[in-house]
C-alpha cells in the first residue's frame, strides 16, 4: 500500500542549489494520492470539536475544501492582501526577503467559533502564525493546524507552540 509521500516528487536544487523542492502536484494529479492526502489529513481531526475549516491561499484551497466538504464543515479562504471583495483585516508577517500580507473578511470567523486551519505546507510558520492572528482578531478559536507537509529543519511548529500541529509527512531539511 502507497504513501502519501510516495506521491510527492522530490526536485534537487530547485529553487537554488543544495534545496529539495518537495512538489505536491503529483499528489493531486493521482486520484488515489489525492484521496490519501484528503483522507489523512482528515483522519487527524476526525475527533476535533470544530466550526470552521480556514485554508491558506492557495494550496491550502486545494486540500481545506474537500477536507470542508466531507465533514460539512463550511470554508473560509484567508487570501493575499488585496484579492476578497468586502471589510477584511490583514495581517503582515515576514518573509525571507521582505513581508507579505494576507486578509479574512471581517464577518468570515464569528466570536467563539472553532476553526481549524489547513495548508498543504508548514516551513518557518509564518503565514499560519499571521492567520492565527486574524483568526483570534475576530473571535475564533484555533483548535487544529493541519498541513500535508511540514520541513522539520525550518522549525515551524515552534512558532506554533501551545496550538495543535498535525503533519502528515515530514521531511528533514529545507
């Protein structure tokens, strides 16, 4: 019986040399990778008392709506600066080289809710650390990160500390 990571391709040297880039699109292109992927991330909260599921854009679309649809569980995208249409509030977090913002609608999250967040990837944790915090700005509670991926070396978890983290296959490295 396949993996999930048995359906992600590793790329040497992409984007710079002495990085391995871990593709995911190979996961998605395979029916059954996928449903693995779906279904294991899943699996991790199948338990979990929750409201909301909440993906990062974009990936985090690509798994956070099935996962949704499933457990009917409504969405709520969390998208970069500048791409949803009403009142949102943003979040700036750093990035390698400089700073990103990513924005919710202000009426996505009500006060109490239960959300878990989905991302196919955890690195340094910066994206999930700023929509954590746009997530508690209006009123929710994190209960759940869940990513397919996690770069164990980038040390993302420890940025989430005190929140539950769940990864379904680690990868040593960056």
């Amino acid at each position: 019986m396949r993996k999930v990571e048995d359906y992600i391709r590793s790329i040497p040297d992409f984007p710079e040399p002495g990085i391995i880039f871990r593709d995911i699109t190979t996961v998605m292109q395979d029916s059954d990778g996928f449903k693995l992927a779906i279904d294991s991330m899943e699996d991790t909260i199948k338990d979990l008392d929750f409201d909301v599921i909440a993906g990062l854009e974009s990936r985090g679309f690509m798994f956070g709506t099935p996962i949704a649809y499933n457990m009917g569980k409504p969405f709520v995208p969390i998208r970069k600066k500048g791409k949803l249409p009403c009142e949102t509030i943003s979040e700036e977090y750093s990035l390698e080289y400089g700073t990103a913002e990513i924005e919710i609608h202000t009426d996505a999250i009500k006060k109490g809710q239960k959300v878990v967040i989905v991302d196919d990837l955890i690195a340094t944790g910066g994206t999930v650390e700023a929509a954590i915090k746009l997530i508690e700005r209006l009123g929710g509670e994190v209960v759940a990160c869940v990513f397919l991926t996690e770069l164990v070396d980038l040390k993302g978890r420890d940025v989430l500390e005190g929140y539950r983290v769940e990864s379904i296959v680690k990868f040593d490295g960056k």
